[in-house]
C-alpha cells in the first residue's frame, strides 16, 4: 500500500501532535503514511491507521515510507534534536519537499528553519494563545472554530484553491470575471500572488495569476458547487 503513494504526507511520530495532523488529513481526504516505532501505539491503532514501524530518523526508514514520491512530511516527534535530525534528512533526501516540524522550546525554532523546515509551529504556545483567545475574542474562536471540513450544509468551510489546477477558460481571469459569489455563493477572503503576497478580502478587478492560490469562505454546499465549478477533488 506504501508503494502504490504518491504525492501524500509521510507523518513522524503517532504522539498527541501526530494524532491531530494525521486526523486532519483524513478529513481532507489526504493520503498519508505514519512512521512510529512504539509497537503498543501501532497495535491499537493500525486498523484505522496506515503505519510503518521503524525509526523516523534513519534513512532507509524515510524511503520505505515513500519520500522520493512524497509532497510533504510532518515531524511531529517529541524531541527537538531528533526533529532537526528528521527535517536534515528529508531536506537531502528531497529537496523540494514541503516540511513542517515541532518544535519544544522557542530558542529553537531558527535552528529547524535552517535545517530547512518550512513551517516550524510550538504547540504549546499555540494552546496558550488559543486559551487567551477564548477569553478576549470568545465568539471570533467559536466561528473560526466551525471553519471545518464539510460537518453539514449549512456549517462554515474555507478553502484553498490553486489556480493552476483550475481549468483553462478560468484561468488569467479577475475576481470580477470568475463570479464565484453569484455562481457558488462562495466568498474570496484572501488572495496569494506568486511573489507569496498576500491581499485580505482582494478588490474585484484584481488580475490573477495562474501561479497564485485564492482563500474562499463559504457553507458547506457553496464549497461543493465551487469544487464542481473547478472540477476540483
């Protein structure tokens, strides 16, 4: 089954963090793979899991789960050092991988950047931003809250589109060309350029690139209408 992957996400570590982000991608119907080497964790969890049991940190382990074919690896292992060590290997054994790492202590986000992790998240400042949050934004965190994926109809989902997946006669089109408020009901909130700029709730004459990403907001039907129009999975 490992063999037949391409283009998913190899996860490294089944602990609390590993759990999430694999739960995550299935949500999203993302095909992934999970490297963990505590057998107990494997067992209970492999009818619904997909796993590999080894060390995330050796080379043949990481190309056993597929990661010359892989788009993106998580690493989501308890130790910093072994997560340097992970994000060290992916990087050289696929550069153009996308990587994102766990990281404990703040002093050593930059060292796993460097390495040549993309994204580098601290979840336990994360929890403690969210905790804060829900006492002095309560209601911004309980909609941001519902922006899941498809729960039912009438529930809020935002999602990202690639413009380069969507079909010619859309692309190199104006926000106000496309008309996605009056043919899904979707709303655009955001808009990235291929410079990585970005443009909150974009002005309806901007010309966009095939090489950028739209944000949109919109219910659960709005979002399928949307992926029908784009013919999007």
């Amino acid at each position: 089954m490992i063999n037949a992957l391409e283009g998913h996400t190899i996860v490294c570590g089944f602990g609390r963090n590993g759990r999430q982000a694999v739960s995550r991608l299935k949500r999203h119907q993302q095909a992934y793979v999970v490297i963990e080497k505590n057998e107990q964790l494997i067992e209970e969890n492999q009818e619904e899991i997909m796993f590999l049991k080894g060390d995330a940190l050796k080379d043949d382990i990481l190309l056993a789960a597929g990661i010359l074919r892989a788009k993106n690896l998580i690493s989501a292992l308890p130790d910093d050092a072994d997560n340097l060590f992970v994000v060290l290997s992916a990087r050289q054994l696929k550069p153009e991988i996308d990587i994102v790492s766990r990281v404990s202590e703040e002093h050593n986000q930059s060292k796993l950047a460097l390495a040549g992790a993309n994204h580098v998240i601290m979840p336990d400042k994360i929890g403690g931003d969210y905790m804060a949050a829900l006492l002095t934004v309560p209601d911004l965190i309980h909609f941001l809250g519902n922006l899941d994926w498809w729960k039912d109809e009438n529930s809020p989902n935002v999602e990202e589109v690639t413009l380069s997946t969507i079909p010619k006669q859309f692309q190199n089109k104006t926000l106000a060309e496309l008309e996605l408020r009056k043919r899904t009901g979707c709303n655009v909130i955001g808009y990235r350029d291929e410079q990585g700029k970005q443009f909150i709730n974009p002005d309806a004459s901007l010309s966009l690139s095939t090489q950028g990403k739209l944000i949109v907001l919109g219910s659960g039907e709005s979002i399928k209408k949307l992926n029908e129009m784009f013919q999007l999975d």
